[in-house]
C-alpha cells in the first residue's frame, strides 16, 4: 500500500473509532411522543419564582461567618425558619448550560452537547417552562435562548443584557445581578399600567426566572473566596429580599407564590467548574412560599455522612438533599404543570407541605410520566430488532407495568397514600433502571463491533512493520495456498450478511460503518498473514531474548501510561525511569556530558507532574522567570554554535528581534493582570501584542534558515513567545525544560546511533531539513527503534499531561487568556486554551521529526510503531470502559479513550504539518515577493 494510501486508510479508521465512541456511550437519552401527565389536584401555588445564582456552591451560602453571622442573613432566616433547605447535587459535565437543563428540564444532557453550542438547542426538549402558561425570563444572553429556543406557542418573554457585559475584567461583575433585579422592578412597575400584562400575571401557572451570572462571573475573576465573590453574595441576598417584597406587594400578598433559590453548579477553589470535585458538585437548594414545608427543628442525628450540618451550624434544622433533575418535578408539582416529558426527576416530597393526598397524586403522576418514556424507549427498541433476539426489561415486563399502575390507583382510592407512594417510587426507580436498560441496549454489540476492527487494524499495522521493514526470510507466502478470489468472495458474504441483519433491524447508518469496517480491515490481515509464516520461520535467527525483553519493557511501558491517565505522579516515575536510561545501556561511558544532561533534564522535567494543577495557584512571576530561562538557553546556545554552524546576518537579526518578542511576551502577562487587579480593564497595547503573537507564531519559523537547530531554535522562541502569553504560573517553565529535554534527546540518539555501529552517520550540525534524502541511506527499522517510539508517545502524553492543561480545559479557568479577551466567549476562549495544549506538541513532534531524519529512517517507519503504541492504548482504554460500573469511572476511562484518539488523530495530520513546519522556508525577494523552498 502507497504511504499516502495508508495515510488516508489509517487516519478514516482512527476518525471511525473515535467517533465511534460517541455513538456508544454519548447518544441523546431523550425520546418523544409521550403523553403529558399532570397532577389532578389543585396546586397549592399559582405562580413560581425561580431564582438560579450561577456558580454558587453550597458552602459559600451556608457557612457563616467568624463573628457567627450570615453573609446572606435573608435567605438564612428563610432556612431557619420558613423554608425547606438542602444540597442540590449537579453531574458532570458542571458546567452551565447542563446545569440549567437539569434543573429547568429535569434531565441530565448528554455531555457532547455542551460543545454543540451554548445557544442553540441540539434536541428538542420540554422543560417548565414550556409547561407553563406564561414564562418571563431576565439574565444572560447565553442560558435563555437555550429555552426560548423552540419553545411551544408564544409564551416565554425573555430580557437578556448584551453578551460584552459578560467582561471578566470588569470593575464590578456583581452588576449583571443589579441589572436583573433593576429589569424585574421595571416589569413589575410597567404591570401595574399595563392591563394586559397584569391580567396574563395574574393567571395561575406562570414562571419568573432570575437567572444571577455576576457570583460566577466574580468567581472566575478573583476566585470563590475573593471579597468580591463573597460580597455578590450578599448583594444577591438583598436582591432577593426585596424581590419577594416586591411580588408579594403587588399580589395583595396573596399566599400563592412559590420562590425556589438554587445553582446550576459550584466552583473550585481556584475559580474554574467542569468537573466532579465535591466544590462543583454540590450547589445549595432553598425553597419557600406556597406549597413549601417551613423549616422543621430536629434533635436526632440526620442520614448523612458528611460534616456539612456541623461546619454550618444547621444541625437543628432538617436537611432535604435532591438531585439536580428533582428540582424540576418540584417545581411542576408546586403550580400544577404537567411534568417535563423527558424529565427523569423524583418528585422529593419533603419540600412539599400538602395533603397526603396531594403527595400521592403527584407521586402517582411522576411515576406515569417516567414510564411513559419507559414504554416509547421499549417500542422503539422492540420495533428495531428481531423479535427472536428482542430481550425485555425483566423487571418492568408489561405485565408488571399494569399490575404496578392497578396497585397504585386502588391504594389511593382506599386511602393508604403512603403505600401507594412508596409503590410509586419502585416504579419510578424500575422505570429509570428500565431507561438505562433500553438506552445502552446496543452497546456490546456495537463495541465487540469496534474492538474486531480496532484489533485487525492493530494486527494489520504490525504485520506491514514486519513484512516492509524486518529482515526475515522470505518464503513462498500463504496467500499462494489461500486464493485470493476465495477470500474475496468470504469477505463478500459476510457483508451481505452482516447488511441484510441491519436493514431488517432498520439500524441507523453510522451502525453500518462499525459493522462493516471490521470486513476489510481482517481482509487486509489475511492478505499480509504470509508475513507471520516469515516470521516463525525467521525464528531461528532472531535475538529472541532480547525481543522478549522488549517486548515486556513496552508492554509495562504502555501500562505505565494507561496508569498516568489516572495518576499524573506516575509520569514522574516514569521520567525517573527513563533518566538512568543512558547508564543501562552503557552510553554513559561515551557520552557522559549528554548522558548527564539526559539524567538531569529528565528528573527536571518530573518535577511538573507533582506541581498541583495549573490555574490554582497564580504565580505571574514564574512567567516572566520562563521567559529569562528561555533566554538564556537560547543566547547559550548560540554562543557555543558560533563556529560550528555559523549564522548568517539575516539569521542573527531574525534571532535577535524573536529574543526580544520573548521578553515582551514575558512581562506582557504581568502587565495585563496588574491592570486587571487595579480594575483598569485590558490594555489595548497589550490585546494587540498577544493576537499579533499568535497569528504570527507559525510563520515566523519559516523565515529562519532549515539547519536543524536553527530552524528548531526558531520554533522553540516562536512558540514559547505564545505559551507565556497564555500562562499564569509554573507551567510557564514548562516549554524551556522540555525543550532542552528534546535538545538533549536529539544529540543521545546520535551517540546511541554510533554504539550500535550504524555506518555514515552524519554530524547534526550539517544536517539540513531541506535536503533531499539519499535513499541508499535509508536503514531498516532495529529493535531499538522500538524503544525511540516509546520515548516519543511517552513525551506526547507528557506534553499532554504535564501540566494538567487538559485538567484546565476540563474546568476551564479564563485567566489564562486574560492577555487576549476577558469578555466571555466559551469556543474562542477554548481555542486559546487548546493551542496552549497543542504547542507542546509540536515541539515534541519536531523533535521526532529530527531524529527520524539524524537516524537515517524514513518518516513512515517510526511513525507505524508509534501507532501500534498509540492504538494499544486505546484499546485499552476501550476495555477499561467494558469494565467499569459505575458512570463516573466509565466517564473518565471514555475521556482518557477520546484524548488517546484524538492524540492518535492528531498526531497524524501534525506529522505532515510538522515536516512543512521543519524544511519549508519562505525567502523574503527585495520586492516584497514570498516563495517557499
């Protein structure tokens, strides 16, 4: 197979896998054509006012402060003695978009939507709002498109403020909040001139939402224990006092209005939310009004574990913990509205101060409504797969269903209300149990699918490295037994087949991918399986031991690096391992300088993992020290090459004016978040420089000469320029360590080259990226080729994880890029945080490159074994996720699977960047014309 064909071949099958992933565990929950169930009863409330202040965590609320007050007395007050509180707990992602669907729609939303859009609604979804007669909403122009946003009828009335007043470099964020409460007042106001607007307010089943942004916003900026984030607090608590004053005032303080205050997720200690630490997870919940239990006083422990009763001083007072999608049932229940129809929220009846009839009734009502999903999940499956393989829900068979439904409308009938609703509530758990059954239905079929085509890839790949780049003894190949024809015409049944059975269970497309890569893919591996006859036959003459060593070295390599996935520390050991590498192999006693210098940068280089993740602790100064490191081995190294590799004049001054940009970009940061803390905004001069850096960062590389340290000297200084910009401490240093780390890596490989007496090998000080390779020279690959690929997937992953930068994609912290917008922005804001990923990256993959060109081996060859690497962890992972059982630990296995592909995939379209990146130059001609060489 041509390299280009192979290229394009393996980067479809990687993009098929890692897609496939998304299939398999990420598709929508939701289904539609059901019936919409509301309570029969009257509800105790005519009117709901739903409050969410955005980013708050339930520890910021409730714990009070030294002198033993509150720093939200109003809403403390309402806790202790007219209201229902508790712990409302969020899933990951935590982020605010999911957060507000939970809480307003009642269910959790699969986790690829958050990247499908802030403002558009990837699926159609009902929520209370819709549910309701009339919904007005004041807040973000982020969240209230999510909900206005095909929304049933003409009945939801949104007022949003303009997206640049989401500014993290604003002076004071809290007025987002002031913005709302001051919009409300307006409302209200207008309402009491405005007949129409007055009598549609006071019809029953209406919503007001507040939706607070400017804790959240606050909490970015200065983080959730800043004056500013505690003091928006207790701006919001005033706020929500006179709110309630407010309406009340203009009801006639009628008694039919329900408040509910809670948030769509916390925050870290450090300002960013995203994943599952308990300081995101945990928002607080408190309810009052119409409807609502008054705070009920215990003298018994309560049913938790945790020391939040004590830390708070609540321990007096009942506490009611809910999930997040509860809040929705509650809601519905308290004005009368029919359920969210995809709502998988348990109605948390403790909150409610009705009859127990009511109680009942509602309970009766939300156990109908989920297995009315129940049901169309279950059709829609039964529908879609061949009755003799049908397998149904044991615990929810039709049968059980009607006897379930019968037994709950006698027991309310005769009046036993708390068995019917502890009747309920098996059904509601049944039919959640039920929802998951028939939602991950097709997942071992679809991942046996996935794993087939992944292992014959992986075999197939294996079997290409063996029979084009080992030297075995060729022998007559099996396939002169096996016919070609024969083989094809197998391969064609079994597709025939394998289409048939999926057009009759009307499977969707992408099914028929999964299923049928696997065909050619195994075709491929019986085509080349002559190659293992080779090998056995070879047997005789290979270092055996030595390939077994190998062999288990990669084999507790590749576990080492699945571990780090989970533990960053352990890619401190293995940096440590890797270190005495030199004094194993006997390198030492001909190189010692390098072997010392390898030994020294490794252990420097372990010294990132250990660091805590970056975002927490900002440390600007560490920036501006990377930037002096950065110098300094940059001017050392172009001393000490002075009369080795000579510059030209054009060169010295492209070196020097980058020095300086670095030094620039170096006290740009500090600049920036002096002027940040002083509330003075970003400086213009300072949002110039940084776009003018990144646009220009890889371009400017390509003016500098294609000596190979030259031209990497010039990338290094190029994009380290960017990565300070986008740094806020200790993983400033990160780039000027790995780069002498890869310096170092470089020139060991040469000695390494001459301890095992590969002939002409060529002084690195001559070699030219631009240079047209001599193919007589091309060696084959050589049992420590092995081990150089190992070396590169280990740098990448810890280029990826040194860090913790994907930890800080994950719980996005903005300060990063303050040097280049501070007005909220999620996907430019994320791009930014992903080139910062990325340029470690391409500075281990120009490394790589350079040692495949100093080592004499063509650029598919190294890079077929790293695949193998790269795919066996993968595979890895893909099992890992088999064999977990709960979701947070499958979720964590499917992010680290969806990182090693998307690095695999990654990995394949960089190396042909890279090689650009490294040998092309642009010639600036006197008349302004550009041309590549």
């Amino acid at each position: 197979m041509r390299v280009i064909t192979f290229f394009v071949v393996g980067l479809t099958v990687h993009v098929v896998f890692f897609i496939s992933i998304f299939d398999i565990y990420f598709t929508s929950p939701l289904v539609h054509g059901m019936t919409p169930q509301a309570p029969s009863l009257v509800p105790p409330a005519s009117r709901l006012v739903l409050l969410v202040g955005d980013g708050l965590r339930a520890d910021s609320l409730y714990t009070l402060l030294q002198n033993g007050s509150s720093r939200a007395p109003y809403l403390r007050t309402i806790i202790e003695e007219r209201g229902t509180w508790g712990v409302s707990h969020t899933r990951v992602p935590t982020e605010t978009r999911p957060g507000h669907v939970a809480l307003i729609a009642g269910f959790y939303e699969d986790v690829s939507a958050v990247a499908k859009g802030w403002k558009e609604n990837p699926v159609e979804f009902d929520s209370v709002f819709n549910e309701s007669r009339y919904t007005w909403c004041w807040g973000s122009p982020d969240i209230l498109p999510i909900f206005s946003k095909g929304a049933s009828g003409d009945h939801m009335y949104t007022h949003a403020y303009p997206a640049g007043e989401e500014d993290f470099a604003s002076t004071d964020a809290s007025r987002l909040d002031t913005w709302v409460f001051t919009q409300v007042k307006s409302f209200f106001q207008s309402a009491k001139s405005n007949s129409s607007l007055r009598d549609s307010l006071l019809k029953d089943k209406n919503i007001l939402f507040l939706h607070l942004l400017g804790i959240d916003t606050n909490g970015h900026a200065h983080r959730p224990m800043s004056k500013e984030y505690l003091e928006n607090i207790g701006l919001v608590d005033r706020g929500i006092a006179e709110m309630e004053s407010l309406i009340e005032d203009f009801f006639d303080n009628d008694g039919r209005t329900a408040y509910v205050f809670t948030s769509d997720h916390g925050m870290t200690n450090w300002g960013s939310h995203g994943a599952g630490h308990p300081s995101e997870t945990l928002t607080p919940l408190v309810a009052w009004g119409a409807g609502v239990n008054r705070a009920h006083r215990v003298t018994k422990p309560q049913p938790y574990n945790d020391s939040f009763l004590q830390d708070w001083n609540l321990e007096h007072i009942r506490r009611v913990d809910v999930n997040q999608a509860d809040i929705a049932a509650l809601m519905a229940s308290l004005i009368g509205i029919p359920f969210p129809l995809n709502s998988v929220g348990v109605l948390p009846l403790q909150y409610l101060n009705n009859s127990d009839q009511f109680k009942a009734e509602s309970m009766y009502t939300n156990a109908i409504q989920i297995l009315e999903q129940f049901k169309v999940k279950m059709i829609q499956k039964q529908e879609t797969t061949l009755s003799f393989l049908f397998t149904p829900y044991q615990q929810l068979t039709e049968s059980k269903q009607a006897e379930f439904i019968h037994k709950a409308k006698i027991l309310i009938q005769l009046e036993k209300y708390e068995d019917a609703i502890a009747l309920c509530q098996s059904l509601i758990s049944r039919a959640l149990d039920g929802l998951v059954y028939y939602h991950t239905y097709d997942r071992f079929f679809l991942g046996c699918s996935v794993v087939l085509g992944f292992v014959g890839w992986t075999s197939y790949v294996i079997l290409v490295i063996l029979k084009t780049h080992a030297s075995l003894d060729r022998h007559p190949s099996l396939l002169k037994q096996i016919p070609n024809h024969t083989l094809v015409r197998v391969c064609m049944c079994v597709t025939v087949v394998i289409t048939v059975f999926l057009l009759i269970q009307r499977s969707p497309v992408t099914y028929y991918i999964y299923c049928l890569l696997p065909v050619p893919v195994w075709y491929s591996v019986l085509k080349e399986c002559g190659t293992l006859t080779d090998l056995i036959r070879s047997a005789h003459s290979l270092p055996l031991w030595k390939c077994f060593c190998y062999f288990v070295l990669v084999a507790f390599g590749i576990e080492l690096l699945v571990v780090s996935f989970f533990h960053r520390a352990m890619l401190t050991v293995g940096l440590a391992s890797l270190s005495l590498w030199p004094f194993m192999s006997g390198l030492f006693g001909t190189a010692k300088f390098r072997s010392l210098s390898w030994f020294l940068g490794c252990l420097c280089l372990a010294a990132f993992p250990l660091m805590p993740v970056v975002g927490r602790e900002p440390s600007i100064h560490l920036v501006a020290c990377a930037g002096i490191l950065t110098l300094f081995t940059s001017a050392c190294y172009l001393w000490s090459s002075r009369h080795r590799t000579p510059l030209h004049l054009s060169d010295k001054q492209q070196f020097i004016t980058q020095m300086l940009h670095v030094a620039v970009c170096a006290y740009v940061p500090a600049l920036t978040h002096s002027s940040l803390q002083q509330k003075q905004g970003l400086p213009l001069l300072n949002q110039i420089i940084s776009w003018s850096t990144l646009a220009s960062s890889l371009l400017v590389p390509l003016l500098s000469s294609t000596r190979i340290f030259h031209r990497l000297l010039s990338i290094f200084l190029s994009l380290t320029a960017t990565y300070l910009l986008l740094s806020t401490g200790s993983e400033a240093l990160f780039p000027p360590v790995l780069s002498w780390l890869m310096f170092v890596w470089i020139n060991i490989e040469q000695e390494a080259m001459l301890a095992q007496g590969v002939s002409g090998r060529q002084e690195l000080s001559t070699i030219d990226f631009s240079a047209n390779i001599d193919i007589t020279k091309i060696r084959q690959l050589k049992l420590d080729d092995i081990r150089r690929s190992y070396f590169f997937v280990f740098f990448i992953i810890t280029a990826f994880f040194g860090t913790g930068n994907i930890a800080s994609i994950n719980s996005f912290d903005p300060a990063s890029v303050y040097c280049f917008l501070t007005v909220f922005n999620p996907f430019i804001m994320g791009g930014l945080m992903m080139w910062k990923v990325i340029i470690p990256f391409i500075i281990v993959m120009c490394t790589f490159e350079t040692i495949q060109v100093a080592t004499q081996l063509s650029s598919r060859s190294l890079f077929l074994i790293v695949l193998v690497i790269s795919d066996l962890m993968a595979l890895h992972f893909f099992f890992l996720v088999q064999d977990y059982g709960s979701w947070l630990d499958i979720g964590t296995s499917i992010s680290h699977y969806v990182i090693v592909m998307s690095m695999t995939i990654f990995l394949m379209l960089l190396s042909v960047v890279t090689h650009t990146f490294t040998s092309k130059r642009v010639i600036l001609w006197r008349r302004s014309k550009m041309h590549f060489t």
